[in-house]
C-alpha cells in the first residue's frame, strides 16, 4: 500500500486531530519546553495526528518576519517520529499560490503527510482561481481541504466549489468549519456530486461537534443515493480536554456503527460541550478571544505559562475568564485536568 493510500485508510478511520496552539513566554517568544510538551499531552491523550499551522496556532506564524513556522514544523515532527502509533502530522498552509507551495514542499520534506490549506486572504478572487491554486498545491503535498468561517478570515464557497474540488486527484480530506449547518451541507453535497468515495470528511464546526459526528449525510448522487459521515475532527477545541475528546470521539464512532438509537446522555453532552466552546472560543464577542481562551485552559492545567499570543492585542475577553469558571464548575465530567496532573512532570521533562 503506498503512502497516499495508506494515508487515506487512516483518515477514512477516523481520527482526533487537535489544531494545536503555539507555546510562548512572557516576552512573546517560543517556549520550547511547553511546546513540546502539549504535543506529547496531545498523542498520550490518544490523537491520532496534530495539526500545525493553523488558525489555532496563530496565522502570523507563516509570516517571514515571525519565521516560526519552519522551527515548530520541526519540533512537532520530532515527537510525532518518536510515537509508536504512526500519528499524521498536517501542516497549516495559507498565503498566495507562490508562498503555499513553497510552505508545502517545506512540509512535505519535513515529513508532514497532508496540507490543511487555508483560503484566507484571497478575498478578490474567482472560485476559479482558488481552484487552480488549490490544484498548484496539490502537485506537492496530499490536500486537506480546509472551509473556514468568516468571523476569522474565511470566506463563502459554494457547493459548485466544493464538488470541482473534490475532482482534484490529491484531495484527502475535508475539514468542515464555517459554523454554519447550511454551509456544512454545501461541502457534503459537493464532495458528494463529486463522485469521490475516498476523501474522508472531518469536522471544525467546534459548535456542533457532537451532531457532526453522529448525523448521516444523504444525498443524491450519479449512482442514485449517498450516504456519507463525518468520521473524525480537526478542533482547535481538541487542543484542550484533549483525553476526553477521543473518548467523546470513540463513543460516537461506536453509537454509529452499532446503528443504535443516539443516548439521551450523549446529545446532552453535545450541548455541554458547544457550551463550554462558547467560552473557551468568546462566542459572546465574535471569537476574540478565542485563541486566548485555549490557552487559558490549557494555563490552569499547568500546560502553558500565560496566556501570551504573538499579538499584544490578542488577550481574554472581558468576562471571558469567568465563563471559562462557570463551565468548569457546570460540567467537571467533560474536563481531563487528573490525567494532566498525573503525567505533566513527564511531558515537562525536556
């Protein structure tokens, strides 16, 4: 089995991948030892990949001037290698057809198996035209598509999008995040009337998480009808509570296959959990504060020092720090601080 299909065969399967958040200290510069540490937190939480480069990590990271994309490739390579369980590394890629594909081969020779590549930035231009950078892309590493929601730089594709885009040979998967259920169906019914089987379909809409993972999609297709699901996640929301979530994931896998009746306690949970997005993320202000909010999270478990981000402006929403309490107190089952508590020396540990 070569690499792309072997890659496929994993996606396809189904995996927790946290879209994880960049490390620093006080004067804004990487912290290594953090860094590490919240992607050895990742793969003994049971991810089955991570994801670098994305929005959770801060897009100014892909900046030449930042230059901090290069080194955290590199540093998340090094733990990926010394898992066991062969995890996907996917790297964040954004910018203009020349800056993508410079950052692709990058990744690719780095050892990353896909590019989650972000339409960011390319407001001006043709559905067309992001086709042919999609297809530039795609010569160079295997393609994660990547539908992100206005309120952080994304921008509407329609599902004629969506379908010519699921024609690209390199495509593997979908990452659906534009927070918006009407939008959601545009990428299945495209990917669908693509005719394509074989790219795996993966959720980013941190609000819905749970409805993603046990909704059947059904829809018309050349052969009649089609029925496609939403087999795993890549959620900045999975960079925090990260054990939790893969035992969140495995159940809905396990609801799903059985082809049992959706628990009463599970769809409960699926609204505890968009609850608790809804603080770690700032809804209440557009998602202002939402990369500060991971890391606060992830600050009170001792994983991170501050709250820090590259942008001096990019801090925790008034009152934001106060709903992070409330669900903290309201569902302490959805929180994995013990398993924290209990190997964070070790992933400290250099």
């Amino acid at each position: 089995m070569g690499d792309i299909e072997q890659l496929r065969k994993s996606l396809s399967e189904g995996l927790v991948i946290p879209a994880c958040p960049l490390a620093l200290n006080a004067r804004r510069k990487p912290d290594e030892l953090r860094q590490r540490a919240l992607f050895r937190y990742y793969l003994a939480a049971g991810a089955g990949g991570l994801a670098i480069g994305a929005h959770t990590t801060q897009f100014a990271i892909h900046e030449p001037k930042v230059g901090l994309f290069k080194p955290l490739l590199e540093l998340a390579m090094e733990e990926l290698k010394r898992s066991r369980d062969r995890p996907v590394g996917i790297a964040g890629i954004c910018g203009t057809t020349r800056q993508a594909t410079v950052e692709a081969a990058l990744a690719r020779r780095l050892g990353c198996r896909a590019g989650l590549l972000s339409l960011a930035g390319h407001d001006g231009e043709s559905e067309e035209q992001l086709l042919a950078h999609c297809r530039a892309v795609a010569e160079i590493i295997p393609l994660f598509g990547f539908y992100l929601q206005l309120a952080v730089g994304g921008r509407v594709l329609s599902r004629r999008f969506w379908q010519r885009f699921g024609e690209i040979e390199n495509v593997v998967a979908v990452k659906i995040a534009p927070f918006n259920r009407y939008q959601t169906l545009d990428v299945i019914r495209g990917i669908v009337a693509s005719g394509r089987t074989d790219i795996a379909l993966y959720t980013g809409n941190d609000d819905s998480i749970v409805m993603d993972l046990l909704t059947p999609f059904r829809f018309e297709s050349r052969g009649g009808l089609s029925e496609r699901r939403i087999v795993g996640g890549l959620l900045g929301h999975w960079a925090v509570w990260t054990r939790k979530a893969v035992e969140l994931h495995a159940e809905c896998r396990q609801v799903v296959e059985a082809n049992v009746a959706v628990p009463q306690a599970l769809l409960r949970r699926a609204m505890e959990i968009t609850d608790s997005n809804a603080a770690f993320f700032d809804a209440a202000n557009g998602y202002t504060g939402c990369i500060p909010g991971l890391h606060e999270v992830l600050r009170r478990q001792g994983l991170l020092e501050g709250t820090w981000c590259l942008d001096p402006k990019e801090v925790l929403s008034p009152g934001q720090s106060e709903e992070i309490d409330r669900v903290y107190r309201a569902y302490p089952h959805l929180n994995d601080d013990a398993f924290v508590v209990e190997h964070r020396d070790q992933w400290l540990a250099g």
